[in-house]
C-alpha cells in the first residue's frame, strides 16, 4: 500500500501512517513521527517517574494538557491518561 504524503508538518510520513494504524491519536503520531530520535534521548529524564509525584502534581500535569476529568482520577488512572495522552 502507497503511503501517503502528510505534507509539512510530518516529518516521518511512514512512521505516521504505521502508528495511526496501531490506533494512536493523529496528535500522539505526529509526536513521535516528528521526533529527532538523536535528540529525545538527550531531552528524556529530566523528571522523576510519575509513581513518585503526588496526585496534586499529577492532576497539575494533566491539567496543562488538557486531559478530561481528571478531577476524578486516582493516582493510576492518572498516570495512565499522562503516558498515553
């Protein structure tokens, strides 16, 4: 199958069309498809593992991302919508 061209604001068109076709969101695809896989290994880890944040700070982060109702998650589900926003 031909992949298509995303133009722009795609950097890694396969890489885009194959995370789509594992059912991740256009945004988290377009992420990861417009990674510089040098770079991201240098920029990761800055931060503690979300297991060590408090529920305040991680309903803060969920916040800034605008991740829906997240006032009513415990502290699982709310590093399960994190990592897989």
């Amino acid at each position: 199958m031909a992949r298509k061209n995303h133009g722009p604001s795609i950097k890694d068109d396969e890489q885009y069309e194959t995370l789509r076709e594992k059912g991740y969101s256009k945004e988290k695809a377009a992420r990861i498809a417009n990674t510089d896989r040098e770079e991201a290994g240098k920029r990761g880890g800055k931060h503690p593992p979300y297991e060590e944040w408090t529920v305040d700070e991680l309903r803060d982060r969920a916040a800034e991302l605008g991740i829906d109702g997240r006032s009513k998650m415990d502290k699982d589900d709310l590093i399960d919508a994190l990592r897989n926003h």
